[in-house]
C-alpha cells in the first residue's frame, strides 16, 4: 500500500499540513459524532478533553465491561491493493472481532492516528469514512482518538462492550465440540492472489479474486454470533481466527490446558459463493485448501460447546455453523484425523514477532 502523494490536481486537492491539526481534527470528529447515539454519548469526539457516555443506557442489562486495543501499521498489517476506506473499516474490524470473540455487545471505539506529513486529505477522509462505517455496522460510535504526525499510517484502536457473561479462552473440557462460524480460508486465498499471483501466467476468475480480496479487505467481525453463542450459556471457550485456525487452537489449548482432534473433512473451507464462482476449482492453481484454512487470518469464531444433539440443533438454525472436532486430553496434542489417520497440526500462524 503507497500513500497517495501526487501533485495538487487543479488546485483543489490539499494535503494535511495546510489544514494544520485543528482543521484536521474538525474534518475527523465531524464524521464521527454525525452519527453518534445521544442517547449513549453525551459529549463526543473532539468535543471536550473527554468524552462522555452514559454507562446505564450502553450497558442495558449486561455486567461486564472489556475492553480491547489493537493496532493496524502500514508496513506491517496493509497488504498490496487495500483501499483507504478499507483500512479504516480493518482498523475498527479488528477491534470489534476481539469484542464478538468475548460474546461482548460493543458500544463505543477511540481510535489513535499516526498520519505521514504530505498525506492528502482526501485519503484521511476516506479512512475516516472507512472506520465510521465499520463502527455504526455494530451499533458503536467513535467517540474520540488523538492525530500524530508520523512515518508511515498507523491506526491503533480501542473498542468497548458489554457482556452479560464474558465467554474466555479457558474453559474447554474434554469431549466439547469443537465449532467454528462460516468459512475459512477466504482473507488467506486472497493474500494468496496477491503474494503468489501476481508475478505469474496463472489466471484467476475476475469473480474469484474480487470476492477474496474483499474477505482479506473488508472483514466482517461477527458480532451477532458471539453475542448469541455467550448468551445460550452452552459455550465453553471461544477465540477469533484472525491469526489463523492453528494458531487460534493453540491458545485455547494453552488456556483450557487441553488438545484437540480435529477432522479435516468437516473443516468448512471457503465461502459458498467462492466455491461456485466461475466454477472454481483450487486444485487449478495449486493451493491447498488445508493451509488455507490453517493458516489464514479469516475473522470467524473458533469456540467450544457441551452440548447434547438437540441444543446444537437449535443453535445452528440461527448461527452459520461448523462442528469442525472434539476436545481432548492435553496430552494428546492437537491433530488433524481424517478417517483412521491422524496427523499433528503445525501450529504457525501470524505473529509480529
């Protein structure tokens, strides 16, 4: 991802250092506080030192408050091809994930900038737009931040929620199911299309690749089912998979202190729609779909659940659903079965470090 950093086009085009910080700030907190609940916010960003929320009407009936941080970094989290709206709407998606994987209802989200001098100001505004539209999806209003001037675009946010019982990556027992929602492997295949393709004669259907690298673009953190896996009280750990499905099963085998058996064959990879686009056949540009859902970042919920056959009926009627293994002793480790054989997992993932 380049920042945009061409001439002034017909003199209307401007760049950040000749609005100054205030001017910046104005153009920010006007789109954030034009949709903001003045029910829940009564004093919104930019508007004092502070800002306020009335914390009886955000919470309703719910007891616990979480909180989350998260930061998106130009040269570390933006892949070739994102747009400025499409950062934004990753800034405020990974905070909203961490909150769906608590079962949390989010309401409110600050969001710090770090913005290269000579940025135009119609990139700013298109993040800014990115990020507001992601926040009001969920029903969550920015309520504030802070501008820096920095070496490349950096975005770090802060989303807060209330859960009426916080689901945690501690609590998985043996022989839970092991579930997770949606599909997998949609944000790796379209890293994939960016990394692997782009220098080659491989040729992928127009279709295809825009469906993917939307799902790598524009994630959509699943708020409603986390919120409706907390509250049936039948799920017993829960986790996001933007790090990737092996990694993500390895912390909750850390925190539950077991291991799991998963069966490759129920692993739902890729979206239907990616499935039948253009009759699309992975195998035609070698990728396999087992390290697509392992080891790509795709904003679903990997969660744990002791539940007897009808409660998982009627769970999966309103939640898109996989039950993908089981929980097993820790000693066990964490493998793939498929049929009779069994084959340990490599636990990679995305790590910055």
């Amino acid at each position: 991802m380049r920042m945009p950093n061409k001439p002034l086009s017909k003199g209307k085009e401007r760049f950040i250092e000749q609005l100054g910080e205030r001017g910046l700030i104005e153009i920010i907190v006007n789109k954030f506080n034009a949709n903001a609940n003045r029910r829940i916010v009564t004093v919104g960003a930019g508007e004092d030192d502070c800002a306020v929320i009335d914390i009886d009407s955000a919470r309703g009936e719910r007891k616990y408050l979480v909180v989350t941080t998260d930061t998106v970094q130009e040269s570390t989290h933006l892949p070739e091809g994102i747009s400025p709206f499409q950062i934004g709407w990753t800034a405020a998606a990974v905070n909203l994930s961490d909150v769906a994987a608590m079962g949390a209802r989010p309401f409110a989200f600050t969001v710090a900038m770090g913005i290269p001098e000579h940025t135009e100001t119609s990139f700013v505004k298109e993040v800014v737009e990115g990020i507001e539209k992601c926040a009001s999806a969920y029903h969550t209003a920015v309520v504030g931040g802070d501008i820096t001037r920095s070496k490349e675009l950096i975005l770090t946010g802060t989303c807060l929620g209330f859960a009426d019982r916080p689901v945690r990556r501690a609590g998985a027992r043996v022989d839970d199911l092991v579930c997770v929602t949606g599909s997998l492997g949609n944000a790796a295949l379209g890293m994939n299309l960016i990394k692997r393709f782009r220098d080659t004669e491989i040729k992928v259907p127009v279709k295809v690749e825009e469906i993917a690298k939307k799902a790598l673009f524009q994630p959509l953190p699943r708020i409603r089912e986390g919120i409706a896996l907390a509250d049936s009280g039948l799920v017993t750990s829960m986790i996001d998979i933007s790090d990737g499905l092996a990694i993500s099963l390895a912390e909750l085998a850390k925190s539950s202190g077991v291991g799991f058996e998963i069966y490759e064959d129920k692993v739902p990879v890729l979206s239907e729609e990616l499935r039948t686009a253009e009759a699309f056949d992975l195998s035609s540009i070698g990728v396999e779909r087992r390290a697509l859902a392992s080891y790509g970042g795709d904003y679903e919920l990997l969660f744990t659940i002791n539940i007897d056959a009808n409660g998982l009926e009627r769970m999966s009627e309103t939640i898109e659903m996989s039950v993908i293994g089981k929980v097993t002793p820790h000693e066990a480790g964490i493998y793939f079965k498929k049929g009779e054989e069994k084959e340990k997992i490599e636990l990679v993932g995305y790590q910055h470090f």
